[in-house]
C-alpha cells in the first residue's frame, strides 16, 4: 500500500499554469478585433468589385495598408489560440501535440503569405 497524499497523487495532472495567460491573451486580442474588424470592412470594403489598380491605389495609402495588416496579424494569433483551446480540449497524445504543432505551422503560414501579398500590392 502506498502511501501518497492526494496532493503527490493530482501532481502533473493538474494545471499547466498557463490557463490564465491564456485567456488573457484571447480577450485581448478579442477587444482587439472587435475595433480592427468593422475599420477594416468598412476601409477595405469599399474597393471590393474595383479594378486591380483602384486596389493598388487604395492599400498603397498608410492607413487601409496598417489596418490590413493588424487584421491579419490579430486575426491569425487570435485564430490560433482559440484552435489550441480546441484541439486540447478534444485531442490528447502525440495527435495533441502533432495538431498543434501543424496549426501553429498553418497560422504562421497564412499570417506570413497575407502580409508578403499586402507588402507586395502596398509597395
């Protein structure tokens, strides 16, 4: 019979003590994207339909060009944090681990190929 106390027993099952940053960091960005997105509708909405060099024109502007750019870089940190949450939540092991790391990879991925687009068609 061992004898543990329920503390020794709950030691690595528990919190991995990174739940509050955690939730910190998605109602941040949250607040975040509740002012990026309604200013990036209503700068970026208004050249949909355009021609290519309307396009050019309006994101060569400072302001289109830097709200365009915190939306992707908010929008992609916020997706990948909230896709975490969900693959803990539903995964455990090595898929765990396998998911996040290609979820990670994928944000990164698209965060970096929006903002390569946005400097190209900015410049």
């Amino acid at each position: 019979m061992a004898y543990l106390t329920d503390r020794k027993r709950a030691t690595g099952l528990g919190s991995a003590k990174t739940g509050t940053e955690h939730h910190w960091h998605m109602q941040i960005s949250s607040v975040a994207l509740l002012v990026l997105v309604p200013l990036f509708l209503f700068s970026f909405g208004s050249v949909v339909g355009e021609p290519y060099e309307a396009v050019i024109a309006h994101l060569s502007r400072p302001f289109p060009a830097i709200i365009t750019g915190l939306m992707l870089i908010v929008g992609f940190d916020h997706f990948r944090h909230g896709v975490q949450t969900a693959i803990e939540d539903y995964s455990d092991g090595l898929t765990r681990k396998a998911l996040i790391i290609a979820m990670i990879c994928v944000s990164y991925g698209a965060m970096a190929v929006g903002l390569f687009a946005l400097a190209r068609l900015a410049l």
